[in-house]
C-alpha cells in the first residue's frame, strides 16, 4: 500500500492566510489564489517554492470550522500531510484495514482543482488527507 501514496503536502491551520502568506513569502514561497472551501468551512491557499514542499494553508471560516479549535490551542501549527493516490476508494479501504478511520466519504474539493479529497485519523500518525486529481 505505501507504495500507492505520494506525498503531496503538509497542512498548516492558520488565523490569518494573510499574515503567515506575508512571512512565508520573507521565505521565498510563492501564493496561490485563496479558495473557499465551504464543504470543510474554510479558507485555503497554497505555497509553492522550488524543490521544497507544497504548503496548505487553512484559515477557518468561522466557529464551526474544523480547524477553529486548533488555531484557538495551538496558533499556527502545521496538522495533516496529504497523499496523492490514483484511485481514492481503494486507498481509503487499505488504509482502514490497518485501522485509519475516515472521517468521511470521498468528497470533490473545489481548493484541490475539482480533485477528490478524504480525511483519515489513526493513533500513531494523526491526520492525513488522501487527494485524487481529477480526470484531465
């Protein structure tokens, strides 16, 4: 199976996309367009810099976002890695046999360009996000 994924990127909650795309930029990292993402009540924006990894930025929409309490506790705190996999329904099954619980069903994310995401948590690891591209 961990030959199946490929690491995408590591994401980053964050009260402000703003303010920590202002400092990662002092880094030399590049911003994407900020996407709304109302199926998970946030906001998201990637950082690219060459030969370093994609950065995910997640600012909660409101209360109710799933990252609200952890920006609240923590500040800015990176708090999931994404894979990349060809078929996500496969990955997801796989994953549960070695006793990942998703969090839900595969689902089309506008932020990940109309790709399929899922959001699996297992003891030991934490979260991950699975991602499949969407068909070209």
């Amino acid at each position: 199976m961990n030959s199946n994924l490929k690491f995408h990127h590591v994401g980053i909650a964050t009260k402000s996309i703003d303010k920590s795309t202002k400092m990662y930029a002092q880094l030399g990292y590049i911003a994407s367009e900020t996407v709304v993402e109302i199926s998970q009540n946030v906001k998201i924006c990637f950082l690219t810099k060459e030969d370093s990894p994609i950065l995910e930025l997640v600012e909660p929409l409101n209360a109710e976002s799933p990252v609200t309490r952890m920006v609240t506790q923590s500040g800015t705190t990176p708090y999931h890695t994404c894979y990349e996999v060809k078929d996500i329904n496969a990955a997801v099954e796989e994953l549960e046999d070695m006793n990942f619980r998703p969090l839900f069903e595969p689902m089309q994310s506008d932020a990940m360009m109309n790709g399929l995401i899922c959001y699996l948590f297992a003891d030991g690891i934490g979260l991950i996000e699975l991602y499949e591209p969407a068909i070209k």
